[in-house]
C-alpha cells in the first residue's frame, strides 16, 4: 500500500498544488470582503464562474476573428485574463452597491442571504445566455496550451513513477503567484492598502481619519472579484469543461481554504489553499487504496469539508488567524 501511494506522490504534488493555487487565489477574494464587512461573500464561487464563461466567451470571439493565428498563446492567454479580470471586478462593484451597501447596517443573516441570493441569480442568468448562445449550459473550452511534458522521475528513483506535467498547470503556478504576492505588495506596500488595513482594523475610526471607507470598499470587491474571474480563466483552461455550477462547490472550497488558513488572514488564505488543493488530491487518489476500495475519489469533496469541521471544532480562528472578540 506505502508503495503504490508513494508511486504516484510526483504527479499527485503537481496536479494539487495547480488546483491548490486556484483555491488559494479564489480564497482571497473571500479573506479580503470579510478583513473589510465581517461579510461572508458566498456569491464569490459564482463570480469565479463567471470569469470562466467570460473568458470562454472572449476566446471563442479572438477565434473567430482569427486573432489566435497571429497572437503568441501566451499574449491571447493574458489578454483573456485581463478582460475577465475587468468584467468581473466591475461586477462585484455592482453586486457590492445592489446587493450589500444597502443591507451594511443590517443584521449578518440579513447580509448572508442576500449573498445567496445573488449566487443563484448569477447562476441562472448565466446559464440562460450560455442556452442562448450556444444551446447548452456546458461549455467546453478551446485550450490555449496542449502541450503536456514528462518527467522521467523513474530514472532517478524506483520508488516514483513517471510524471507528467501540462504547459497550463505552470502557467498556473507562474499567474497564481504573481497575483498572490502582487496582492501582498498592494495591501501591505501601498497608501491604499493600508487604507484597507485600517477600515479592516476599525471601520468607523478610519472615516475619522479622512479615509473614505465606501472607496475603500468599492476597491476591495473589485479586487477581490478580479482575482476570482482571473481563477475562473485559469479553470476553464486546466479543466476544458465548465457550467454555471463550478463556482457553487469550488467557491465553498475556496471558502474552506480561507477558514483553514484564517479567515480574514491575506497570507493564510493562500497557505490554506495551497494545503487544501495537495490533501484533495491525494485523497482522489489514494483513498481507494488507503480503505481498501470502500471509497473513491468521488468521496475527495467529502474529506475536503470535512477538514473545514475539523478545524472549526478545534482551531476556529484558523492556522494563521487570532482568536478576537466580538465587537459589541
């Protein structure tokens, strides 16, 4: 049993750490409207999926105008990113000023179903144009990168197996931390980001001192809505297949990760994705062999939310996170 585990370790590494790093990307736009609102934004995982069909949608349009053709894949690739970046950015503005700013001195249940309910009418709006347009709500995606590389690790131990390594999972890893230490530079380097700091610290003492906490909000949704359309590109192209429900189970992964790592926490989001995106994996391939076939890898969502109880029985602030009292 330890061997064949081990065996595939090389390739289980490199496909977890790929979905780790969307998890961990997406979980930022969590940690950062909650840091500011104390709000748990749940229709983040639809905004992430509407990134998907966004950048599906412009790289059928650079393909049928023969753009592809001419262009670099890398250049049509970033290209495709920032425009997704920019449609969902502003949507989480809009969706910030409709759906929160008016519920901001309400009770959090209040504030939590109005999430909701915007997660379901992203969902099926954007399945109606995906009907629409194409005649089905599954889409499947041109993909950029085809080329897949392999990585002769069996020459170099007995106890691995060869992996293989696909041209989108490093562009992946290269996009993913770029945006994550990007991020990191902004909120701690930067005028703005310390504006954010102090609105997260104490909301009505920042408006005290002349920063304008509704910018500062506004900025924080389009950020945080940016990187999770970013994610959805980078999806679509790892996975070839999208619907108007990934963001639904990714999103609460997402989630999971933010809370593992401590929610509110900018670095411990992106440290519990990371693990979170390597445990899933490894439990999607190993849980078969470690139960003796009782259970698959379709029971990986399972364990994924199960380590979300874990933690929230035995360290609810999270690995990096402080326990903080309530404010009354």
């Amino acid at each position: 049993m330890f061997s064949s585990i081990l065996q595939t370790l090389p390739q289980v590494l490199i496909d977890g750490l790929a979905l780790g790093a969307i998890y961990a990307v997406v979980a930022l736009g969590y940690t950062m409207v909650y840091g500011i609102l104390e709000l748990i934004n749940f229709a983040h995982g639809e905004i992430f999926m509407t990134g998907a069909f966004v950048g599906t949608a412009v790289l059928f349009g650079f393909q049928g105008a023969g753009w592809l053709t001419g262009m670099p894949a890398w250049l049509s690739y970033l290209l495709i990113i920032l425009i997704a970046m920019l449609v969902t950015g502003a949507l989480g503005v809009g969706i910030e000023r409709v759906a929160y700013r008016p519920l901001r001195k309400a009770p959090k249940l209040i504030l939590l179903i109005s999430a909701f309910g915007v997660s379901f009418v992203l969902q099926d709006v954007i399945r109606f144009i995906a009907e629409l347009k194409t005649g089905n709500y599954i889409i499947s995606t041109p993909q950029l990168f085809d080329q897949r590389y392999q990585l002769p690790l069996s020459s170099i131990s007995s106890w691995f197996t060869d992996a293989s390594v696909k041209a989108n999972t490093l562009f992946i890893f290269v996009i993913a931390i770029l945006l994550m230490i990007g991020l990191d530079i902004f909120v701690n380097r930067t005028k703005w980001g310390g504006a954010m700091r102090a609105v997260a610290q104490d909301r009505e003492t920042a408006s005290l001192m002349s920063i304008n906490v509704n910018k500062v909000i506004v900025l924080t949704f389009f950020i945080g809505s940016a990187l999770g359309g970013s994610t959805g590109v980078l999806f679509a192209q790892q996975y070839g297949t999208i619907d108007p429900y990934i963001g639904f189970i990714l999103g609460l992964k997402a989630f999971t990760a933010a809370v593992l790592g401590g929610i509110g926490n900018i670095r411990g989001a992106m440290f519990g994705g990371i693990v979170l995106g390597v445990l899933e994996m490894f439990a999607s391939s190993n849980l078969g062999i470690l139960t003796g076939g009782n259970f698959g890898a379709e029971y990986k969502d399972v364990f994924a939310f199960m380590i979300l109880i874990i933690v929230l029985i035995f360290k609810p602030e999270g690995i990096f996170g402080k326990a903080i009292k309530e404010k009354v």
